[in-house]
C-alpha cells in the first residue's frame, strides 16, 4: 500500500509539472529561475499542510515524550533505531558496489546487537568502527540518476525530488520487511510511531529556532534539502570537487 501511495503521489506531480508554466512578467520570471520550483506553489501548500500537522500532533506528542522520559531512556531507544536501520544501510552499499562501507555497517550491526543489548548502547563506536549511511536514492544516483528535478513537498513525507521519491518507496520497503517479524500489527505501528515521535523529540529546539530565524521557513527548507543531497549525492558518487560550505549542516535523514 505504501508503494502504491509513493507511485500516486509521483504520478500526480507529474501532471502538475505538465500545468506548470513559467510566468511572463520578468521579476516574476527571474525569480522563478533563481527559485527552479515550478511547483511552488503546491509545494508551498504541502509544506503549510504538514507544518499544520506538526504544530498539532507531531510536536505537542513529541514534547510530552520528552517531559515523560529520561534522557539515558531516549539515548537508548534512538540507538536501538539507528541499529534498525544498520540491515538498510547494508544492502545499499552492496547495490552501491562499496564493499568497505558494507563490512564496517556489517561490524557495527552485530556488535551493537549483541554487545549493545540489541543497540541500546552504541558499543561500536566505542571500538571505533566507523558509521556509514546511505539510502536508495544515493544508490539510484551511483547508478547514473545524479540529477533530479523537480523539487517535490509531499504530504507527510516532506521535502524531496522524482528520484529521492522513489528512492523512499524503496527504504520504505525496507522497512516494512524489516518489522514484518513483528506478528501483531498494532505493535509494528507503535514501533513506526515511536521512531517518528523520538526523530521530531531530538529536532525540537532546531525546528523551533528555524521558525523563529527565518522569514520564508519554505525556502529556507527547500535550501537545506537541496545542499545536503547534494552534498549526499556527491559523497555516494565520488563526485567530490570542491564545493561551497553547507550554509545549514543538516542531516534531513537524522542519522547520527
């Protein structure tokens, strides 16, 4: 169902990118080059829609899980999801053809599974085995699809482009093969809702200091997203010439 959700969602904006069309007055114009958004104006409407649903669930939920629950419990339970993740990031080295980044996800997986009491504590780091991270779109990128217009907002999912989309369908996927051991439903969605709520608990003080600096938080989002897959983007394909400093040193997957 999620897959067919990413595929909707893709074919829509397809067919508003076909009723898109550039303005002709020249300020309007030139702005719009400079932006490259054609689909600002969905995009802007999404991203007020999601921020809605923040300000209404996701943030009021994510505070209350703060105020509830100590800081060492938080600690483990966002180990014990990063570790979650250590299977997914594992298959995209090997379809990315990095068989380094794949022994050192395969090292940090077990040792903190089995050292770590299923990744509560983050022994790996300690041994100093190094973090990898990675996700389909990276790896659909290595694979020849380096550039990917247009800039997309989806309802819920956020910020991302016609590749980032399918690349998220497929980590999707993955991570519902992942939680498919998990028999009863009702606990895999609560699995999927803590993940969410204990991922917007650690932003907090970052979204709100966005909110709070900026006077377009829409572009300055869309910014963000951009110059960090950029920046992922190059780093997965070895495309590495110099680049201009991240004006905002973001991580939209939150991986630590």
């Amino acid at each position: 169902m999620k897959k067919n959700a990413i595929i909707l969602l893709t074919f829509g904006a397809l067919l508003i990118c076909g009723c898109a069309h550039k303005p002709t007055d020249p300020v309007a114009l030139k702005a719009y080059e400079e932006a490259n958004d054609p689909l600002e104006p969905f995009n802007r409407a999404m991203f007020e829609t999601n921020m809605l649903l923040d300000a209404a669930i996701l943030k009021p939920v994510a505070k209350g899980y703060r105020a509830v629950t100590p800081e060492f419990v938080r600690k483990g339970v966002s180990n014990v999801f990063t570790n979650l993740k250590q299977p997914g990031y594992l298959i995209n080295s090997l379809l990315q053809g990095k068989g380094e980044a794949a022994y050192d996800i395969s090292r940090r997986f077990f040792a903190n599974t089995f050292l770590g009491l299923g990744g509560l504590f983050d022994v790996a780091s300690d041994m100093n085995i190094p973090m990898n991270t990675n996700d389909f779109g990276e790896t659909l990128a290595v694979w020849g699809w380096e550039k990917s217009e247009p800039y997309i907002v989806w309802p819920v999912l956020g910020p991302s482009n016609p590749r980032d989309t399918f690349g998220t369908g497929f980590n999707m996927a993955l991570s519902t093969a992942e939680l498919s051991v998990i028999h009863e439903p009702a606990v895999r969605y609560g699995v999927l809702a803590l993940d969410t709520i204990q991922t917007r608990e650690k932003n907090i003080e970052f979204i709100e200091s966005l909110e709070k600096g900026t006077t377009d938080l829409y572009a300055t989002v869309r910014s963000m997203y951009r110059q960090n897959r950029e920046k992922k983007i190059n780093q997965a394909t070895g495309a590495m010439e110099e680049q201009s400093p991240l004006a905002y040193d973001f991580d939209f997957d939150d991986e630590e």
